[in-house]
C-alpha cells in the first residue's frame, strides 16, 4: 500500500497545470490562493459585524 499523502518535491510545485495546452507558474496560482483566503476573511468578518448589529437592534426592542 502506498501512503495517503506523498512528499511532494520542490520540482512538482515549479508549475502548475490548468490545462494541458498553457501551464501557469505556480507563484501565480498561490497568488490567487491567497487572494481568495483574503476574500474570505474579510467576507466572514463583515457578515459577523452584520450579525452583531442586528443582535444589537434587536436586543434594543
């Protein structure tokens, strides 16, 4: 039996292929990777200020 998860080498994270006519640097992609985890902590953070607010209203009434 082989391992669930293998070491990846420094060789397999050189590019990244989204298709196999264009490969993308990988630098790229962790790019957008980050990008998006940076989408998401904003998008968490403002849908609690959200909640927080409506509680707020709410335990006012």
């Amino acid at each position: 039996m082989e391992p669930v998860k293998r070491a990846h080498h420094r060789a397999d994270l050189a590019v990244c292929c989204t298709s196999a006519i264009r490969p993308i640097p990988s630098h790229h992609f962790i790019q957008e990777l980050t990008m998006a985890d940076l989408a998401f902590v904003v998008t968490t953070i403002a849908v609690f200020a959200l909640v927080a607010l409506v509680a707020r209203g709410v335990a006012k009434l």
